[in-house]
C-alpha cells in the first residue's frame, strides 16, 4: 500500500508544490538563497504537506489493517509512519537542491549557517508535523479537520501573544521563528531558537508516543472521547506514569522560564528585568537602573511629559490615560527581550513604547505620536493601514530629521531624481518596498503639507479612511500634483545633490547581497571595534567588504585601519574606491575618516580638502561641527591634536587630558571648547558651564559661535537655570543658518519654559 502510494499522483504533487514554491523563492530578493527567509517559507510549507501525507498514509493503513488480523495493528501502523515520515523528509531534498544550485547564480555568504536554518526550521517542522498527523489519525475520526484547527490555534496564539504582549518575536513548533517585521538586518541562529527547536523535537516525540498507546488500547473504530479517555489511561500505568510525570515536568518548567529562555516576553518579565520604573501624570517609565539614577530619571520623565504636550498641542486633542515606556540598556538587551534591536517601536493597542536609552532622544516624540494618535486608528490595531500615513504623520508631527527639513529633503530627492512615487510609499504596503529613509522622509513631507494645507482634522480622519477623495474632496493623484509643485517651489542648490547620494541612495535590506549574513558579522565587527580590538574588527570588516562592497562594511574598515595607523589602506580606499565610483559623494561621511589618516601621515593639505567637501554638504551639525574643529587644530600645528583626535580613551581621561592642554596654552580657546564636550557627557555641568562661558567665538567661527551657545544653554537648562538658558539660546540664533536648526533652537526655547513649570510643581 505504502509503495503504490508513493507511486501514484499523490505522491508527485507534493513535490511539484516544492519545485514549483522553491523556483518562485529564487526569483525574490531574500528568498533567494539558503537563509533564514527561505527556510521559513519552506516550513510553513511543508508543515501542512508533512501533516497531510502522514494522516494519509496512517489513515489508508488503519483501514486495511482492519482487514488483515495478521500482524498487530500497532506496528503495521508504525511502519507506515516511519515510511511517511522519511517520504516526507526526502521531499525536502527538493527545494534544498534548488537553493543549492542557485547559489551558482546568487551570492550566498554562509552556506554553512544557511544549512543550520535549514535543519532547524524546515526539518524540524516536517518531524514534529508528521508527528501531530500520526496522533491525531491515530485518535480522530476527523484527523485532517483536527490538524487544520491545531494549526490555526496555534497562529491564533501567537497573533495574541503579538497583540497583548510587548514581544514582536514568535516561536512556533510549525514555522519555527518569526522575528517581526522590524528594520533590523542581523539575524542569526540563535540559542533560543536551537533550544526550541530540541524542545519541538521532544513534543514530537511525545505525539507519537501517545499515537502507539492509542493504537494499542484502541480499537480504530472507537470514538475519539474512548479513545482520550483509554490514552489518559494508559499514560498513568506502569512505567507510562514516569514519562508522563517527566513530560508535564518538562512543558510547565519550559512554559514558566519561557522568558528566561527567550521563548516569550510578557510585559510583567520585561518590567522585572528591567528593574526600576517612574510614575508621572501620563506615563509609567520602566528602566534599568544601570542606565540612570533616581536624579537623571526625573529628566527623563519631565522629556516624555513635554513631548505628549507638543503632541497634544498639535492635535488638538488632550491625552487621558498612562502610556507605558519601556527604555532599555542597549540594543541587544531591547532585542533579547522584545524582538527589535535598533528598530523603536510603539503598540498604540498597548499604549506602549520601546525606546533605548541611546535613541530615546531621537525618537521619543516619533514613537509617541503612533500612541496619541491611536483614536483616530481603526478599531484593534488603533493605527492606518496605510504604513506611509502612520509614519508620515509621525514624521510630520516630530518635524526633526537631519540638517534639513523633511520638505528640504524631499525636493532636493525630486529635483535629483531620487525615490520612487509617494503613491506607492501611501499604499497599503508600498512603504516597506523602499528604503527606510526615503520613505519615511517622503511620508513625512507629503503629511505636513495636508497637514499645513488642509488642517490636522482631516488628516486624522484621513488616518482612519485611508479615503483621500472622501476627505479632501479630491483624489491622491491631484494632492500628489499640489504637493510636487510645492516642493518645486523649495530652492535645492547642487550641494544637496551630495545630500541626496548620502542619504537616499542606500539600497533596501531587499537589494542587499547577503544581507543577514553581513549585518550579523559586521555587528560583531562593531563590538570588537568597541572593545578596542581593532585587529579582529578589521578582519571582519575586511571579509564582510570583499563579499559585498557594501558601505558600512568599508565605513567600518576604514575606521578600524584608523586605529591601527594603517593609513595608506585609508589613502588607496579614496582612490580606488571612493573618487572612481561615479557618485563618490555617498562616502562623504568617511572622508571624515580618511581625512584624519591623511593628516596624520603628514598630507595635511589633502586633508583639509576632505575636510571642506564635508562642511559644504552640511551633513550634519555633528560632521560640520568636527570638519571646523580640525580646521582650527590644523592651524596651530601641533602634533597633541593628532593624537587626540585619534583617541579611544574615555571621557574621564579625555577631559583630564584637555585640562592639561589647556593649562599649557591658557589663550587658546580649542581646548577649552574641546574639554566642555566630555564634561557635558559626564554631566559635570557646574565645571561645563565656567568652561563654556570663560571664550566666545563670534569673531573667530560664527558655526562653532552658535554650537558653543547651544552647549551653555543645555548646561544651564540642566542646572534649572531657566531664563538664562532661554536667553542663552536666543543668542544662538544670531549664528544659527537654515529652517531646521531654527527649529531645533525654538524647540529648545519651547523646552525651558514647560521645564520651568514642571519643575516648580514637582519641586
């Protein structure tokens, strides 16, 4: 019977579901190579065809054993298992050989790990899923119909756990792993998912042991409520009862340590493993005390208290209700406990966000926007279903990204020919398609102009409707037409062409040539570069660069041949990379780098060429700020600054290293500029404050002039002196250029006067 099975059709279309499914996967970006992506599609795949062929395979072989008393039903059946259960492994072969054989035509950096995804999500989900469809022909009349709503109850589950809990990770005995749709690239086996996958392995073993005791106290004609009744029976006989009792040990130890484990992560884990929380008017602040102190938390919590109010000012809508925020350590711990590293997120349903502490700054107000926003989402999900309208009105709303507005941006990425059509990114799923910059950039900049245009109630019922014809009486391709002869309007000069190539001409994770491989290899890089091991960090960024030419695995090398005084490596990279790729201005952020090389090596002339390509783009006030800094340290020609700003010491020897600078040349105004910076991270303010009012630079450097203000004003805003903070950075504006930094100046002034009242009451 077994053998005219596998001969027959029923056999063939499962392996032509494979082939078919598997050439499909090698034509789409991610699904075409032996890696995770593919793995879980072939899972998900198989685990339906595995369950189904087992079940039909058992089920034949019940009814001819009925027939033929010869042999013990109980093994005859067994062995029609097995046989199901290789036929279905074999059929894996299948789209294993496909990837194989593609990778002759597609780069696949780490056929070994793409292997070890393999085994463990497609191979492990064929045996626990012919496992299931033994048991349940075995104990159902209606073993198929069991098997579909086991299935869906599972998915529910993990939908649940997706919607109740902060987790946006899942781990499943069918698909194996799914890590949420997050921006993050690295991606790698990890512990947890090899002890799942044992885990799943030990469940499947179980069903078919329950599936042998059914078989043996059964009759197939039993019905299943006999059938439960005789296997509870037979589990609690004899040796069965030690097995039974190691089972249940095992799934209620597994069950309660699944977060320790990294199978789950309820809200309750997370706020125990962070340690510490907060309680303000709107907010709970769930931290970890290695993060900040009893007296930087309270800052903290008056930061979530002033961007909710700048929120709520701009909506027009006063927020009721606690909205919990979850800051985490670091990245890693973020990852490890909620599924997304460097991707924040909110969960309007929730009223929850999940920052970092590093990017808690830049995204604070982003992230709550999608919370304040929420009422004006559909039911459930309280958000768009148009991912360009929930982030572009958070976009639009926070205002802040770069050197530039957003409405800079997008005209400077129109005139230059960069960026698909702001149709695709508004609909339902055309964001995600593109880069992550230029779309939420675009989103951004389309919203604020509905926004300003058309006031902020109908965006709001836009965000629910999705139904632009219905609100602003006009369809999405005349608003699109207003909006483009807007940006036209906007002057765009041939330095934000080096702008747009920076910033608007990465490829998606889509485009990427082994994109998870290299992000997780190039993330260990960054940690041994942190750990001061620059040789190891070199080797891997060397490695990550000639598999894939990719820019952060060159920014990354360039940096740690920085370190390690290798500057003509830095000297070849700008010739015969950089100046001979025909848009050389998307590596201007490493001119930084390989300008410091330079300067070092004696071409001081050639540096200070880099130096000035960057301070004409304006990147950013960071790059702009440190291209002055050089400038100046060139000027006085000594061989200290060098050295110092190729440092790694911490700021503690930074700044002691700078007060002897300082004491040695008492007229110079770079060191003491230059010592206010690590003050200012060490938050010695009272020391920030005499160092930063003891120069001025108005004659000497107006950019660094308003960049020195900006300091003194956020030292005494942090010492609680208000109105001289206010003041000190209305000064600033005398010096600042552009709409975005006068916006981040009034975003300032706007700040010390809430702070001033919330620190009066809460005194």
């Amino acid at each position: 019977m077994i053998r005219e099975f596998f001969d027959n059709r029923n056999a063939a279309i499962p392996g032509a579901i494979y082939l078919l499914v598997s050439l499909v996967c090698t034509q789409l970006p991610l699904l075409n190579y032996l890696g995770y992506e593919f793995s879980a599609v072939i899972a998900l795949l198989a685990s339906f065809i595995s369950g189904f062929v087992t079940i039909r395979v058992v089920k034949r072989s019940l009814v001819d054993s009925t027939d033929d008393p010869r042999s013990p039903i109980r093994n005859r059946i067994f062995d029609s298992f097995k046989q199901a259960l290789t036929f279905n492994l074999t059929l894996l072969i299948i789209p294993l050989v496909v990837m194989l054989t593609n990778a002759m035509f597609v780069k696949n950096c780490s056929l070994l790990e793409g292997f070890g995804f393999f085994v463990l999500i497609p191979v492990v989900s064929v045996i626990f899923s012919s496992a299931f469809g033994f048991f349940c022909a075995a104990h159902y009349h209606w073993p198929r119909a069991m098997f579909v709503l086991f299935v869906l109850a599972m998915f529910a589950e993990v939908i649940a756990v997706g919607y109740f809990t902060p987790a946006i990770f899942s781990y499943n005995f069918f698909y194996g792993y799914f890590p949420g749709l997050t921006y993050d690239e690295v991606l790698g086996i990890s512990s947890s998912l090899v002890m799942f996958r044992i885990f799943t392995l030990v469940l499947a073993a179980a069903f078919v042991w329950m599936a042998l005791l059914i078989l043996r106290s059964t009759h197939p004609d039993d019905a299943s409520w006999e059938k439960g009744l005789a296997l509870l029976g037979a589990m609690m006989q004899g040796r069965s009862v030690f097995v039974t009792a190691a089972l249940a040990t095992l799934v209620i130890v597994t069950w309660w340590f699944r977060g320790e484990l990294g199978f789950d992560s309820s809200s309750n884990f997370i706020r125990r493993t962070l340690g510490d929380a907060v309680e303000t008017q709107h907010f709970r602040i769930y931290y970890s005390k290695q993060s900040y102190d009893k007296s930087e938390i309270r800052w903290i919590a008056a930061e979530h208290e002033f961007r909710l109010k700048q929120i709520t000012d701009e909506l027009n809508l006063p927020y009721k209700g606690k909205i919990e925020s979850f800051i985490y350590p670091s990245s890693d711990v973020k990852q490890r406990l909620m599924g997304a590293g460097n991707t924040n997120i909110a969960k309007p349903w929730s009223q929850q966000i999940h920052t970092t502490k590093q990017s808690l700054d830049a995204t604070l107000k982003h992230e709550l926007v999608h919370v304040v926003a929420a009422p004006f989402g559909l039911p459930i999900i309280k958000a768009s279903l148009s991912t360009g309208l929930v982030e572009g009105v958070a976009m639009a709303i926070e205002w802040e990204w770069g050197s530039r507005t957003p409405h800079e941006y997008a005209a400077a990425m129109r005139k230059f020919g960069v960026g698909p059509d702001i149709r695709s990114i508004m609909s339902l799923t055309g964001f995600a398609a593109q880069s992550s910059s230029i779309s939420y950039v675009l989103a951004g900049s389309f919203c604020r102009y509905l926004i300003d245009i058309y006031c902020i109630r109908n965006m709001m019922l836009l965000y629910r409707s999705n139904d632009y014809e219905r609100i602003y009486g006009k369809e999405l391709d005349s608003l699109v037409g207003e909006w483009q002869m807007f940006l036209d309007g906007i002057p765009v000069t041939d330095q934000d062409r080096d702008i747009v190539d920076v910033l608007f001409r990465r490829p998606p994770i889509f485009e990427k040539v082994c994109a998870r491989v290299v992000a997780a290899r190039n993330a260990l890089a960054r940690k041994m570069f942190s750990d001061k091991r620059y040789g190891e960090a070199y080797a891997l960024y060397n490695i990550s660069f000639e598999e894939t030419s990719g820019y952060e695995s060159l920014s990354g090398l360039l940096s740690s041949s920085l370190r390690l005084g290798k500057y003509d490596v830095l000297a070849s990279a700008l010739d015969t990379i950089i100046l001979r790729d025909e848009r050389s201005a998307q590596y201007l952020p490493l001119f930084l780098t390989i300008g410091d090389g330079l300067w070092k090596k004696g071409d001081a002339s050639r540096a200070l060429q880099l130096y000035r390509r960057v301070e004409r783009a304006n990147l950013s006030e960071g790059f702009t700020e440190a291209v002055h800094l050089r400038r100046h340290a060139q000027m006085e020609e000594e061989e200290r600054w060098h050295q110092y700003f190729l440092s790694d010491e911490n700021d503690t020897i930074r700044a002691e290293t700078l007060r002897l600078i300082v004491r040695q040349s008492p007229d110079s105004w770079l060191p003491q500029y230059m010592l206010a910076k690590p003050l200012l991270r060490l938050h010695r303010f009272d020391e920030a404050q005499k160092v930063l009012e003891s120069f001025s630079l108005e004659s000497v450097d107006p950019t660094l002039e308003s960049s020195r203000l900006r300091m003194l004003g956020y030292t005494l805003f942090r010492l609680k002196r208000f109105e001289e903070s206010k003041a000190v950075f209305w000064r600033s504006l005398n010096f600042v250029s552009g709409e975005a930094a006068r916006n981040e100046v009034q975003d300032w002034l706007e700040r010390t006067d809430w702070a001033k009242e919330f620190f009066a009451r809460y005194q």
